[in-house]
C-alpha cells in the first residue's frame, strides 16, 4: 500500500517546527511506516532571520560570506538528520486544493505531488504597494544573499572612496529600526578604518512614530537611542516614486540617496492569494481556532485536510480583534497546535480513537519581543517588565540561543553555531 502524505510547504520557524512535533508523533505511534511526511522549500536550506541585519553589518575583514552564511543558513538535511522526512528542493508553482495536488516548478507529472494533508507555512514577501521605481532602485532584507548585497553595497562604496554617503530606510518597523541602528553603529567603525569615509543614515516613516502598535515605553526608548546615534527620523512622509538616487514623497520632498533599503512592508506569499481559501479583507487566507483552512464558499469541497500558519495566514485574536504579529514566536505555537491537529486526524484515521480532540490556538494579549538598536544595545519586553541598553543586548543573545536550541538545530551543532555568532558579533558590535 501506498503511504499517505503529510505536506508541509514552506521550511521557516514554523514549517520546521510542525515537521519536528508530526515526525516525533507518528514515531512514538508506530505510524512511521504508513505516513510520508514531506518538508517543501525552494531552498534546501532554514534561513535564520533574526540576524540577518547582523549579516548585512558585518565587516568583511571580520568575517566572510562563507562564514556569515553558516551562522544564518543551516542546510535542512543537518537539522533532521536521523529523521524520517522526505525533503523536496523546489519551488511552489501552484496548488490544487481540489484534487490535492502539489504542483513544482518542472515537467509534470515528475513535479506533482499528492497529499492528504497539507500545511501551508509558505511565509510573506516584501510588499512594494505598487510604488513605481521602488523595486528598481532599492535593496530588501528578506534573505542570506539580500543581507549580502546591503553590505556590499555599503562597503564597496566607501571603498571606492565615496563621501557623504547617503543611506535612507524605508520604514520605520522592527526591521528597518534594526537596521537604521546597526548601520549606523557599522559606519562609526568604517569611519576609523576608512578616515575618509562619511555617512547619514535617515529612516522616512508614514506614520507619525516608529513601531507602530509597540508599548509607548518601548517606542520612546528606541527613538531617543537612534537620536542619539544620529539617525536621522522623518515621520510623515509617504515615498510616492523613486528614480536612480532619487525618493520623490508625496509632500512634494525629494530625498537624494546613494542606497535605498526597502523595510515598509510585507504581504502573504502571492501564491495564497490564488487559492480558493478563506481571506479576511485585505485578501490574506484567514484561518480560525484549530489553524485549519477554509474553502471560500460553502459549496466547495477541498481535498484532504489543509492548514496553514505563521506569516503565509491571518489570524485575528478573538478577544482584541487585531491579526497576530508576525513573530517567529507565534508560528512556532500555532505549529504545536497544527502538528497536534494534524495527529489527531490520523489516530481516529486509523481507528486509535473515537473522536479527535482537536486544540484551539489561543494567542498571547501581547508577545516578549526584544529590539536592537545598534551595538551593544537593545529594547526588550516581557510582560509589563521593559529591558534596555547592555542588558537587553545580552537578553538578546540568550533568547536567539534558545530557539536555535530548541526549535532549530540539534543541540551540539545549536551550541557550535551560537558561540561562534557569539564572537563575530562580539567584535562587530560596539557598546554604548
């Protein structure tokens, strides 16, 4: 008999973590034998984004990319060794909810998989709200190799000699606030090894703060330090157009740049948008209390069980009203909800159980998050409790090694790994 396939498409936090919990389950209930389980990305790689503006931060007198990749990217055949899963390299072309088909990029039927299950953690990318010129002319921090190119962009520019070089965020999110301060931090040392070389750096947000829907507390502590490092803030500013060195805004402003990076936003992977799911009104797949997905009409019957997590969906907290944030936190708790779901399906399958009990997502009021803000210094939250400056830095580390520990990596490669992050960044990164 032929096995039955559990697909999960898309190796982030939460892809990983499902494929960990499933594998574990179907082992310890003797299922190994009757259930394929399939991990689906286009790299065969987990990207570890959390230090990715780190990546893009680093000297290449500190570190090179082969190094720098090896802290940021661990190969999927290390992280589930000694594992029963199946892991496919290729890219997502399309998927048929209807006949339970998953379709590669390729020659069919060598590209087509079939499922019983499937999980989409597909993730987001970059959102350039149809703004013309702005993919053109600006770089992202979604990738290892994205990373790569922002610092080359800045390092072989003072390099070549340039002065009063210009460097403008789009954003004023975590990710550009994580950047705007490391980058800064970054210049003050090229500044000595380069004694000719001079920088801005200046973030244009919308709105009229940084961080938005942060605790005021962390939004005053994160603005006075980028002040103080002398980023340079504009808030209510919209970028309408850009051109080669060039952002024109929407107030009439035009805001000279020699590199351009895009932080402003993301949207669900557009293949989501394409399938006849459930979506909320901004058209993201919306899904509900057990993480499963929902056809978009009643009268529509979708094949297999389907769920979806992290940042490829929307969940809407049912107390507060708001979407969950986009933190690798949550996915890898809506992972244990889907993992568990998924095995509950499987034992009334096979006739283990009468009924299936089936957990809701319940979604933290607020999730600990932790912001560096250049060098040795980050903005951290725990509950009502608000870190900052060295100790949030230190907290920092403390947490990244935790989930490389316990959600990433086996044990003795999660401990190599952080400690030799540890030193690189050590000396990347200064204190004050």
């Amino acid at each position: 008999m032929s096995k039955k396939k559990i697909v999960i498409l898309g190796a982030g936090f939460g892809g990983i973590r499902t494929a960990f919990l499933i594998h574990k389950k179907l082992k310890k209930l003797g299922l190994l034998k009757k259930y394929e389980l399939i991990l689906a990305d286009r790299h065969d790689y987990h990207t570890y984004v959390p230090i990715l503006y780190e990546i893009a931060t680093t000297s290449k007198n500190s570190a090179n990319c082969v190094k720098l990749k090896s802290l940021a990217t661990f190969p999927l055949k290390e992280i589930f060794w000694n594992k029963q899963i199946t892991l496919v390299k290729n890219s997502v072309k399309n998927v048929d909810l209807i006949g339970g088909d998953v379709h590669f990029e390729g020659a069919l039927p060598a590209n087509r998989l079939k499922f019983d299950y499937l999980v989409l953690a597909l993730g987001a990318e970059t959102n350039y709200f149809g703004i013309p010129g702005l993919k053109e002319n600006s770089l992202v921090l979604k990738s290892f190799l994205d990373a790569i190119k922002i610092r080359d962009a800045i390092w072989n520019k003072i390099e070549e000699g340039k002065k009063n070089l210009k460097i403008v965020i789009g954003g004023g999110g975590s990710t550009g606030v994580e950047l705007a301060g490391e980058i800064k931090s970054w210049l003050c040392e090229l500044e000595e090894e380069f004694r000719h070389c001079s920088a801005s750096v200046q973030i244009i947000q919308g709105m009229d703060t940084l961080l938005p829907g942060f605790d005021k507390k962390i939004i005053e502590k994160v603005t006075l330090r980028l002040r103080k490092i002398d980023v340079e803030l504009l808030f209510q500013e919209f970028i309408e157009k850009v051109g080669p060195g060039k952002a024109f805004l929407k107030s009439g402003r035009i805001i000279d740049f020699d590199i351009l990076i895009w932080a402003g936003g993301v949207k669900a992977s557009s293949l989501m948008g394409a399938l006849p799911l459930k979506k909320e009104q901004k058209g993201r797949v919306e899904v509900f209390g057990e993480m499963e997905c929902l056809p978009q009409s009643s009268d529509l019957k979708l094949y297999g069980k389907i769920y979806g997590l992290g940042d490829a969906i929307c969940f809407y907290n049912p107390e507060t009203g708001n979407p969950i944030p986009q933190l690798a936190q949550a996915a890898i708790e809506q992972a244990e909800i889907v993992a568990g779901n998924i095995i509950e399906d499987i034992k009334l399958g096979e006739g283990l159980i009468k009924k299936a009990e089936h957990k809701k997502y319940k979604p933290k009021d607020s999730y600990p998050y932790i912001i560096p803000v250049g060098g040795k210094y980050a903005v951290a939250k725990a509950g009502p409790v608000v870190i900052w400056g060295f100790l949030g830095w230190v907290l920092k580390g403390i947490v990244e090694f935790y989930y490389l520990l316990f959600n990433v990596l086996p044990p003795l490669q999660a401990i190599k790994i952080w400690l030799k992050g540890l030193w690189i960044f050590m000396k990347n990164d200064r204190l004050g």
